[in-house]
C-alpha cells in the first residue's frame, strides 16, 4: 500500500488522483475533514470522481507520532508532500517544526517500518547557490550557507537533510525539487495559495510585473514525473523538475490572457520592490495581518535564476508540457 501526505494540497491531490488511475491502493492522511472536501474537487474537475472512494483516507499528523503508528500500518511506499509554505518571518518556527521535525517523524517511521522506498517533494528553493563561474542550478550546484536564503528555504533544505540522513540509515529514498507548480484555475474566492494565489491576482488586475525569472512546471508533469522515478529502479538521487525557465511577466501575460482580463502592464523595477516590501512590513505590524510581500519574496521577484532539467531528461527521456499551453488548456475546464 502507498501512503501519502499532504493528499489535499495542490501535489498530493493531483497524486492521489495518478495513483489510482494506475491502479495503486492508497492510504491519505489528514488534519482537518473539511481540506478532503478540496481533494474530491480535484477529482471532479477531471470528470474522476468516481475514483476519488477508492482513496483510503485516515486522520493523523506528521507532528503526532502515534496517529503515525497508524497511518505506516502494512505500508511499503510513502511520498512525502505535506508541508508548510510561508515567507512571513513570523513563521519561522512553524516552518522548521513542520517541514524539518515532520519530516525527520516520516523517514524514522520509514526506517521503522520497513518502506520500500521513500519519496520527498522538496522545492527549487532547497538546492544550491551558484558561484561566479555557473550559469545554470543544478541538484550538484552547492548549497551556501552564508548567503541569505528564505526560512522556507532553509527548512526544506533542513528536510532533505533528515531524509539524506534516512538514507544512510538503510532507506531508499527520492527527492524531487519542483519549481513553480502551475495547476488548475481555481474556481471559487477563497484565500488561495501558490500559484492559485498567482491567478487570483492576475484575476482581481494585478497592474506590476517584474522581469525576473525562475523554473515553471505544470502539475501534471510533476505528479507524473514523481511516480515513474517511484517505479524505476532509480533510488537515493534528487532531480530539479521543472518544464521551462520563465520570466514574470511573460507567465503573468499567459495567465492575463487565459482569464480574458487586462495584462499587469507597469514595470516594478528592484527599487519599488524593496519598498514595497518595506512598507507592507510596517502596515503588517501596525494593523496586525499576515505579510503580503516579505524580502524574500520581493526579492525572488526580480532575481533572473536558471534551473537546469537536464539530469531527469537524461533519467527519463521526460519531455514536458508547454507550461504556456498548459495554462491557456486549463482555463477551459
């Protein structure tokens, strides 16, 4: 049986959803029955939703460890996608504690169980830092600790450590390092996050760009990337996926064009960036409400990154979607 976490978030509920196409027994956890409800939407929106009973779901914690006694019961196969994304400082702790404790929690059960194979959904943001002679971020490219990096980042990375450290205790492991997961449009106006949060904006006229860049891919070919690595014969490796190295404003164009609304069409230069993020810390302090744009973010917005998928193409012979066409296709379910 396979089991995994994070099964109502963007990943694990468009995993969930390829495993049992491909005919896999599931167990999901979950915190809150409510979040399961954001699952059985995914499946619906792919005309699936007679798949979505076969799921064997299960409430537990990555940070309770006997709810976890439970949920590793005749298991022989975990993917890891539970985390906390946030680039709040304020978070800093329930960053570490989620996606570093939670973590190490997931591989020691593994090791204790005898999981046949583990796989961690990790993030661009874990790998390295590049020196002056590189051009291009590859799983290889090392990791700088003197550099600045987001707490995000620095908890992802303190994550593949405990599964490094797993593996070295005995488990086969995977790590895979998306980039910027585009999924569906989604169709309500609840509070979203990633690049559903993305798409609100463009939505509700969203008038800067930047011209930074950093690495797209679309869900289906991270969900389905995941599972071929699962099932070769790969093991103890990382692998960067994403489909294509974009600039902002031309994702935000596509996005723009897709929802039939008005292109962002001012230039948010670095300088307008960090005040932005400036002032939004001091509005967010005085009136007491979660950042909006943190340095971090800010940033990441007009830092030109290149991600390199040429170690996956070369394992897998990957070719991946257009993550252009993705999202003009996607808009019409």
């Amino acid at each position: 049986m396979v089991l995994v976490t994070g099964g109502t978030g963007l990943v694990g509920s468009h995993l969930l959803l390829h495993l049992i196409e491909n005919g896999e027994n599931v167990r999901a956890i979950y915190r809150n029955e409510t979040n399961i409800q954001k699952t059985k939407l995914v499946f619906e929106l792919y005309k699936k939703a007679d798949l979505f009973n076969k799921i064997e779901w299960l409430e537990a914690d990555i940070l309770d460890v006997p709810s976890l006694e439970i949920a590793f019961t005749n298991i022989d196969y975990v993917y890891h996608c539970a985390a906390l994304i946030s680039f709040d400082p304020k978070d800093e702790e329930k960053l570490r504690k989620t996606n570093i404790e939670g973590t190490a929690n997931m591989v020691n059960f593994s090791i204790a169980k005898n999981v046949k194979k583990f796989c961690f959904v990790s993030s661009i943001a874990a790998l390295g830092d590049l020196a002056a002679h590189e051009t291009y971020i590859t799983e290889e490219t090392d990791w700088n600790p003197e550099k600045p990096h987001s707490d995000y980042a620095i908890s992802k990375y303190g994550a593949e450590m405990e599964v490094w450290r797993a593996h070295q205790e005995g488990l086969d492991v995977i790590i895979v390092n998306p980039g910027v997961i585009l999924g569906p449009i989604p169709k309500t106006k609840s509070k979203q996050r990633g690049s559903a949060e993305l798409y609100t904006k463009v939505a509700n006229g969203l008038s800067f760009y930047t011209l930074g860049s950093t690495g797209f891919i679309a869900i289906d070919d991270v969900v389905k990337t995941t599972y071929q690595l699962m099932k070769s014969e790969i093991k103890n490796e990382r692998f960067t996926l994403i489909a294509a190295n974009i600039v902002f404003k031309d994702i935000l164009g596509t996005i723009a064009e897709a929802l039939n609304v008005k292109k962002p069409s001012i230039h948010a230069k670095p300088l307008l960036m960090n005040f932005l993020w400036i002032a939004d810390g001091i509005f967010s302090t005085l009136f007491f409400q979660k950042r909006s744009l943190t340095k971090a973010t800010a940033k990441a917005s007009y830092s030109k990154n290149l991600y390199s998928n040429e170690k996956i193409k070369t394992a897998l012979g990957t070719v991946f979607l257009d993550v252009h066409k993705y999202v003009k296709d996607i808009s019409k379910l």
